[in-house]
C-alpha cells in the first residue's frame, strides 16, 4: 500500500517497520495498523482542523493551562501561530490524557510516542487476536450489558478520581477486547476542576453509556449515575471502590421564603451601617 506522508518518518527513524493497512478514519483522525518489530501497533493520524468535524469547541479547551504566555495570547487572539498551538495543544491532551489514566488504572491504549501529529500506541485486540471491536458493533444479551455497565461506570469513576472527564464517551469509542472494554479517543478530554461545564459533561458521557446499555437492559434507563457521581465528586466522597444506587436524594423541603428574605435584610442593613462608619471617618466626625 501506498504509505501515508506522515507515516514515512517513523519509518525512516525506525518507530515502526511496516504499515499493514488502515483501520478506521473517524471525525478527528486516521488510524493505521503498523509492525513495530514483532509488535502490531496503532499508529493514529490527527486530521487538520480544517478537515475535522469535531471541533475544538470553547467549553472542550476551558480549564486547560498553557504554560508559555505567548503562546497563551496568540491562542486567544487566533493567529495562525495560535492555530498552530491550538492543534499541538488539541494533539498533547489525549496523550497526556493516556497516561494519566493508565497509571490511575483506567483502562486505555498505552501511548508511546506523539510526533509530528501522529500517535504511537498500543492496538487493542480481541480473545482472536484480530482488532478488538467497537462495542456498537456486539451483540450483548441483558446480563452482559448490566456487567459491561457497570464495568464502564468503575472506568468512569476512577476517570474522574483522576481527575479527568472523557467528554465525548459512547459506544462508537469504546472496544471490547479480549478482558475487557477500553476506551478511546480522548483529544477532547477536560479537567474535571477547572472546567466550567465538567458536569454536565460528565453527565452526558454516563447518560450515554445509559442510553445504550438500556437497548438491552431497560432498567439501567430508569437510573441517575450520572448526578450521584457527581455528587459525591462534589462532596469529596468518590473513591474508585465507591458503591453506586444509580439514585441521589432530591431535598423536597419547602424552601424557608421568609428567614431567606430576613436574612438578606440583614445582611442590607449591615453594609449600610458599614457604608455610614466609612462616610463618617471620613469626614472626621
């Protein structure tokens, strides 16, 4: 086969020794199965902004530091030096991503090297040995949904124990393997402190998983993980063994109108008061 342009220098500098063929071109890149030694390996091509339909989207990159502040300024304002580091920033956070997960025991692909916008890594496989496949594409009878269920919210958990939310989590990038679901596809990966919109993204990620173990296990739908993980994220309270309802408690108790409004008045008259003293000092009286 006729070898990818951005392929050729790893082959040159000896990452791989071979490209056996392409596996997948998705919404944000390319992936080819290639030799390294005796070792199959995925070797993932990031697409141009430009030719990506997922797009880096405002509330993806919130939270996400940049240490250089040139760089920083140039991101903001959008230059093309600032497009250029947007797609290397937009590349680093699924490898860093990677291993800050696998070593929380996140099941992933183990990364090996990032260049040039090519990503090295593990190829996860079936019991076969072939290419594990996307769990969209399995069969599952009732009680293997409620087991991989339940398999994915621990992933979850331990995800967000680390810090981290996948952002765009469904069946579409998710294998099977031959001991079990891996997730992938992790550019758009947030930091569960510093986004603004880590909830709900949260949220949707398990409403997802929900949605479609549902097909197969009604009722998983009837079920709230989702907010009760975040609750307990919330609470300092979520740990990777934590045991999980799929409900949370609703405060129903009506709401105290007046001692509310009582203590707003309060708190009024206490800054007029400070405002008075201030005018007063002032004018020496």
């Amino acid at each position: 086969m006729k070898i990818p342009k951005r392929l050729a220098p790893l082959l040159e500098e000896g990452l791989i020794d071979e490209v056996l063929g392409q596996l997948m071109s998705g919404k944000e890149a390319t992936v080819y199965v290639v030799r390294s030694g005796d070792t199959r390996r995925c070797a993932k091509i990031y697409k141009d902004a430009n030719q990506r339909s997922f797009r880096q989207a405002a509330s993806y990159r919130d939270g996400r530091k940049v240490k250089n502040s040139r760089q920083a300024r140039a991101m903001e304002k959008g230059t093309r030096y600032g497009r250029q580091m947007q797609e290397a920033s937009w590349q680093s956070a699924e490898v860093d991503a990677l291993f800050r997960l696998a070593n929380a025991g996140v099941r992933v692909p183990q990364p090996f090297i990032c260049t040039d916008g090519v990503l090295l890594m593990e190829l996860v496989m079936d019991e076969e040995g072939d290419v594990a496949p996307r769990l969209n594409d399995v069969d599952l009878t009732e009680l293997r949904a409620l087991e991989l269920h339940a398999l994915l919210l621990n992933q979850v958990v331990r995800m967000l124990c680390a810090g981290v939310i996948h952002g765009d989590l469904s069946e579409y990038n998710i294998l099977l393997a031959a001991d079990g679901p891996v997730i992938i596809d992790l550019p758009q990966a947030v930091d569960a402190a510093g986004n603004n919109d880590a909830a709900s993204m949260l949220k949707r990620d398990v409403d997802n998983l929900a949605a479609y173990f549902g097909r197969f296990a009604p009722q998983i739908l009837a079920t709230n993980y989702g907010a009760e993980i975040w609750a307990l994220f919330e609470a300092g309270r979520l740990h990777v063994d934590v045991e999980l309802t799929g409900r949370i408690e609703t405060d129903t108790r009506p709401v105290d109108l007046d001692g509310v409004l009582e203590e707003i008045e309060l708190i009024r008259l206490e800054e007029d008061a400070r405002v008075r003293r201030q005018q007063e000092s002032s004018t020496g009286r």
